[in-house]
C-alpha cells in the first residue's frame, strides 16, 4: 500500500513525535512496563475501607478522553479489559520546580491514542466514580494518526463506526473504538472453549492434519491451488481435513478433532469467507443418530457457556439451543415447501422440478447436486429454530454410508439454523470398495465440468482397504456457529480479518 499524503492532523502530530525527542523524551522506550492491576480489576474489587491495598497501582493504556482543568486533567485511558478514569495533577507528577512534563508533555504533546503508563493510588471521585490518582506519568507509544471519533455517554457508544471498508480493513482501530466488536472475539474464544472442554471431558482427543494436501478432498468445494518449488509439484490449501482424521480413526484412535482452517476458492458474501474454520470430529462405533444427540448436547452447553441462556436472540428472532432440535428428512422439507415428491425422480425430472420452480442450474450438475439446489432455494430459510435435516440421496454424499433401512439414501444429516447451514454429519462410508465407486462417479461429474466434483484419494482408499470401524462425524462451522451466539448477521462480523480485495475497492459483494 503507498503512502497517503498526510492529514493536517498526521503532519501535527509528527511535529509534537519530533518535539518530544528534542525534549530527550523516547516515545517508543523499552517495553518492560511493571503493570501490576487492571481497569476492571479495580473497578470490581476497590472498596474505601480497603483501600491501603491499591495506593501503588501501575496500569498501561491508551489515552481516550481528556477533560482539561488547567493545573489538573481528568482522561480516561483503555487498556486490555476496559476503562478507567485518571486524576492527573500537575504538582503531583512534577513535584519539583520543572513542569515540562506537564506544561508540555503532557498539556501540549500527547494527544488523545497515545498509550500510557501511570503510577498512582486509587479513590472514589465526588461523583462516585473509582479512579486512579497519578503519581507518575510515562509516555509508552506515541499515536501519529488520529483514532476516528465516537460519540459515548453514560457508558454506551453512539455513532460507532459501521462503514464495511473502515471496520474489516483496519480492524485494529475498530478494536479501540466499538467495545461491542472486542466483546464478539471474546465470545469466540469461549464458545471455542466451550467446545473444547466438552470433547476433552468426553475422551476426545486434538489434533493437527496438513494444511497443504496432494489431493484436495473431504468436500465438494474449488480449491485454491499453489505449487512446492522444492518437490516441483502442485499442492492445494485443504477444503476439509475430513479424510485425514479418517486415517486416525483407521490407526486406532476412537475419537479425534480438530478445529481447522480450510480454504474454498469460491464467492464471497455474509455467510461465506474464503479462509474459514470448521471443528470436525469422528468418533468409532458411532453412528448419526448418536450424533445429532451429542450435536444437540455440545451445542446447548455452549450456548450456556457464551450466552448464559440457551434462548438466544438474532436479529429479531429467539432461537432455542435447548436440547432436542426438531428431525426432518430432505424429502419431508422439499414436498412441504414445493408440493412436490422429488424422492423418486431422475436427473431430467429433477431439472424440469427446478426449471418450474424458477431454479437456474447448471449443465455439469448431476442428480444429488439439483436436489440440494432445490432444498437450498426453497426449504433453508424456512428452518429458524434448530433442525436436523436427514437422509439424504446417495448422489448428494460421497462419504457416507448407505441408509440401513432405505434404499437408494445415506445416513446423513445437515443442522439448519436461522435459514443457514451449520453442520454437516453421517455415519461414515467404510466399505472401501463402495467408496472407491463413489469417487468413480465424481470423476464423471468433473468430466462434465462440475469443478467441486471429489479427486480419488488412492491413499485414502489404501486405509480404509486396511479396514477402518463403524464411524459418525461431523463439521460444524465455527464462523457460522458464533455469528448466532454473538448476534451478528455477516461471517465479516465475526472474523478479525476477513478477505478483502486489494484497497480501493469495497472488499464486499452483496
């Protein structure tokens, strides 16, 4: 990115960076700092009759408000886990006959960004508000560019920013200024907790699978292509880690997970961010059924651990993570929401139902791929509340095992949420030669162009030849999952840094 030219506000406060330096001030000094308490931690613990237990308090942050009362300021500085108010005094930090550091420094050089380091006691204000007295005053980093200015009273922010290009591209600045966006990644990390403390307590265990695979499989997905220079061969961002925590599961782990990256080279929009994570876990001599039981269970829990209800408000809707979800098969959910029996019906039925309802398709699309256009232009968004959509066609999974009880269907299930897919389970294809013939048929479906048609994945193949135990598994997309939990309605929401173009264009698409 090339350098903007600099605002009056930028050049001025290279000026004061300049000045500060003459005066022998480092505005970048070493970075030990002695912190010893927090803005919260004291805010939540300081009491009157204890407080002999805070005179020598040593916070770091940054400057957000200044209230200019001549020989004596009140700021209000941020630091890691919120805001406090400081008393500064000039006599009190410049307690000799210099004053530089106040009639200078601190009166004319530090600007609203810049981060501070204070020592000093604690008290309650007159208006009952705990802050922080300052002995001493040091200067940690000084900001050149300006923050953007929010509006704030009584605890609440007003006019924070919402411009799209602001937020997802400087991130670091959303960061200071809307407390609301801080609170959504601390959300993620506990949900994130949360799920990991449930699978840890039920004997899974973690794992890590490659990022950079030979064969990009576990999903029907185009991937992002890149190239080894020192082996001299093509290798692809995974899609899924599905495959290689098959392998485990064939090795003799009962119970494995992972939270993964994965990587989809397709389009952008509020549900779909290029670079994502999915938790994937499998679990041996399990089948779908256990897992919607355990899905249902692990995503109560966490709905408790982040929201402290499981009644959980999005947008204008309550969405229920109390355990049981609702089960509906996708044959149900198409007759409902078209009138039309699709369960029987071939490929040229399938794309005369699509052509009636309004439904573009496309010429590479086989039977299973129509049936989930149809489900997904039709049926989705009806599904609010949690639920199980199940036993899918054959054409539509790949790696799934054969319906025990209904022909021509697979055990499988897609968790609906709020209109959009979360998660996506089944018992696991072990039959080696079956699945063999099913990645045959997807490589018919790549010859007629389907670019998220599955490669053969002869190693894959080779494990489960060695033999690999009744399995169910799952996916569940994390990004997805938190942008219920944190009332937020785009993936860009709840990802530090989302994918945008190159700056100067919006970075979105609708």
């Amino acid at each position: 990115m090339s350098q903007h030219p600099l605002s009056e506000q930028e050049q001025l406060r290279r000026e004061k960076l300049a000045e500060l330096i003459m005066l022998g001030i480092d505005p970048y000094p070493a970075p030990l700092f002695p912190v010893n308490s927090s803005s919260t931690q004291i805010k939540e613990t300081y009491k009157e009759e204890h407080k002999e237990a805070f005179q020598d308090v040593c916070l770091a942050g940054r400057i957000m408000s200044v209230r200019d009362m001549g020989k004596a300021n009140f700021a209000v500085i941020q630091d890691a886990n919120g805001r406090i108010q400081l008393y500064i005094k000039r006599d009190d930090i410049c307690p000799g006959e210099d004053k530089t550091l106040y009639d200078i420094v601190w009166k004319k050089l530090i600007d609203i960004g810049d981060i501070i380091g204070i020592k000093g006691y604690v008290f309650t204000t007159k208006t009952g508000e705990t802050s922080v007295h300052v002995r001493e005053l040091t200067l940690l980093s000084k900001s050149l560019r300006p923050l953007p200015i929010v509006k704030e009273a009584d605890g609440q922010t007003f006019d924070a920013v919402t411009d799209p290009e602001f937020k997802y591209r400087q991130r670091y600045a959303d960061l200071i200024i809307n407390p609301a966006v801080k609170d959504t990644f601390l959300k993620r990390t506990k949900m994130i907790n949360a799920i990991r403390e449930y699978l840890n307590e039920h004997g899974a265990l973690e794992v890590d699978t490659p990022v950079l695979q030979s064969i990009p499989g576990g999903a029907a997905a185009r991937p992002f292509i890149t190239h080894h220079n020192a082996l001299d061969i093509p290798l692809y961002l995974r899609i899924a880690n599905e495959l290689y925590l098959k392998r485990l599961i064939v090795g003799g782990f009962d119970w494995v997970y992972e939270f993964s990256r994965n990587f989809r080279n397709e389009g952008m929009d509020r549900t779909h961010n290029p670079e994502f994570t999915i938790l994937e876990f499998y679990t041996a001599y399990k089948d779908y059924f256990w897992m919607m039981e355990t899905t249902e269970q692990l995503l109560e829990k966490t709905a408790m651990a982040v929201c402290g209800i499981t009644d959980v408000t999005v947008g204008d809707k309550t969405i229920s993570f109390k355990a049981p979800f609702q089960r509906v098969s996708i044959f149900e959910a198409i007759e409902k929401h078209t009138g039309i029996n699709v369960s029987r019906m071939g490929e040229e039925q399938l794309r005369s139902v699509c052509k009636q309802l309004h439904i573009a398709v496309e010429d590479s699309m086989g039977k299973g791929k129509l049936i989930d256009e149809i489900f997904g232009a039709k049926c989705e968004k009806n599904y609010i509340q949690p639920t199980f959509i199940t036993d899918y066609p054959v054409e539509m999974s790949p790696l799934t095992k054969k319906h025990r009880e209904k022909d021509g269907l697979v055990e499988r299930f897609e968790l609906i949420i709020n209109g959009k897919e979360i998660a996506n389970a089944y018992s696991e294809l072990n039959d080696p030669i079956d699945q063999r013939e099913r990645f045959e048929e997807q490589v018919k479906l790549m010859e007629r162009g389907d670019d998220e048609a599955m490669f053969i994945d002869h190693d894959f193949l080779r494990a489960l030849e060695y033999g690999m135990p009744p399995t169910a598994g799952i996916g569940i997309g994390i990004d997805r999952l938190c942008m219920l939990l944190t009332n937020n309605v785009s993936i860009q929401d709840v990802l530090l840094f989302p994918q945008l173009r190159p700056e100067g264009g919006t970075g979105l698409e609708s």
